[in-house]
C-alpha cells in the first residue's frame, strides 16, 4: 500500500542513493541489494514516509536507475527521484536542488541506513523545530580509540567521553543547509560537517542501534538478522 505523506508537513527528507555499494562486494548499486527480499531504498523510504512530519521525500539515486527507483518507489510513498552525482555531496545537493517551496526543515538521510526508526526522523526534525539550526544523531563510542602513525605504532590513546559516533538523519533550518552546500569547497561525507565549517552550531539528539549503516557484508546479516526480530 502506497503511504501517503503529509500536505501540512514541515520536513523534506533527502536520501541519498547513488552510491556504489564497493565495501559490501561486488553486484547492484547499495541501495538496491535486497535485505528480506526488498532492496535497501525500499525498507529506508518506508520507514521515512510513516514520521508523521514528512512532507516530501526526494531520493537521489544511481544515475542509470532513475527510472527503475522511481517505478519502485511508486508502490511505497509518493516520492521525487533525481540522478545523483559521483560524490555523495554532490547527490545531496542534487535532491536540495529538488525540494519544492514549503519545508523548512529538511533532513539528509542514508539510504544505507535502511532500518532507521520513523521515531528518529521525527526527533530530529523535533529539535530542529525547537530553535536548533543542524541537529545530529550520535551514538556513545563504545570501543576504545588508539592513535597511529603510518606504521600502526600506538601514537596515544584518545579519551572517548568526549567522542560520539555520527548517524543520519542530519536535520538542518533549510537555509542553513542551502548556505553550507552553495560554499561547500571540500566534498565531506557528512553534511553537518559542511555546516560546522560556516561556524554554525551542531546540536546532538540520542541516535539508535537500529540507524546503522549498511557498509559491509556482516551489516547486512545483522540488518537481516533484526528484521526477523521485529526491527
Ligand atoms: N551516496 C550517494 N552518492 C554517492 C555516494 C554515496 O548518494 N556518489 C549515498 C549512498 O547511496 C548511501 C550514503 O550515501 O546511501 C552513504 O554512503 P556509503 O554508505 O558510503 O554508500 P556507498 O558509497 O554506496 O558505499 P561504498 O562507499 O562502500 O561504495
Ligand atoms: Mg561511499
């Protein structure tokens, strides 16, 4: 059944989907590697369209599948496809670009990161809503953190209760997102990390276990291995 989003709604979530999929082996673009039998993208929008704030999804996806995302996607939410680019920046610029007058919060979020809660984009955008100007989701470091050199020889031990593991979705007041891709010089693989080098103020909010991203093979067995557990 094809969800539908909400006309009232203040969020656009942009997705980006065009990656390669390299670190989980050979086949299909990422986004398109079946977990329970659905490719990625599908599990990830589903779960965007059923946060009760979404106004409008736009998937950026690989270039040569534009068509067929959007055929798939038919069948899920009511959604906006775009080719994406080389850099994962650049496929995120490219959904921005597509996103109509209305939202003025828009959130970036992983296709990769298929089995993220509707409850997470929902506080996000919550804590954007409330005054913040980019809002992450972050996890405690759990392992401890050495520094190397260039021949693995212990350099220090880094004190982690100051670090915190970065998830999406990234929730950011729509201007502050436009201003930070018009003068993105570096491509980053974050873009909070575009908005912290204009000097803006990044707000932290809990993630969830269930935001990973889906990078290696061993994370889509356990993405597969939660989904038969109710995830
Ligand atoms: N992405 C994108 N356009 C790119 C590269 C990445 O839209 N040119 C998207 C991916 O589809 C993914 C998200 O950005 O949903 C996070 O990227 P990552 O997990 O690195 O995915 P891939 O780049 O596909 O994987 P890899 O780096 O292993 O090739
Ligand atoms: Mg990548």
């Amino acid at each position: 059944m094809t969800a539908q989003l909400n006309p009232r709604g203040d969020v656009a979530v942009l997705v980006p989907a065009a990656g390669a999929g390299v670190r989980l082996g050979p086949g299909a673009p990422k986004a398109l590697r079946l977990l329970a039998g659905e490719p990625l993208l599908m599990h990830a929008v589903r779960r965007i369209a059923a946060a009760p704030s979404v106004h409008t999804i736009v998937v950026a996806a690989p270039a040569t599948e534009v068509e067929a995302v959007r055929a798939m996607l038919a069948h899920v939410a009511p959604v906006t496809v775009v080719p994406g680019g080389a850099e994962r920046q650049a496929s995120v610029a490219a959904a921005l670009a597509a996103v109509p007058a209305g939202p003025e919060i828009v959130l970036v979020h992983d296709a990769a990161r298929a089995l993220t809660p509707p409850h997470l984009v929902e506080s996000v955008a919550a804590a954007v809503r409330d005054g913040h100007d980019a809002v992450i989701p972050v996890l405690p470091v759990v392992d401890t953190i050495k520094e190397v050199d260039a021949t693995e020889r212990v350099l220090g031990t880094v004190d982690r209760s100051a670090l915190r593991a970065v998830q999406t979705p990234q929730g950011f007041r729509r201007p502050v997102l436009v201003a930070a891709h018009r003068s993105a010089a570096d491509a980053l693989t974050d873009d909070a990390g575009l908005v912290e080098k204009q000097g803006i103020a990044v707000t932290c909010v809990p993630g969830s276990e269930l935001a990973l991203k889906i990078t290696r093979p061993f994370d889509l067995a356990l993405a597969e291995h939660l989904l038969t557990t109710g995830a």
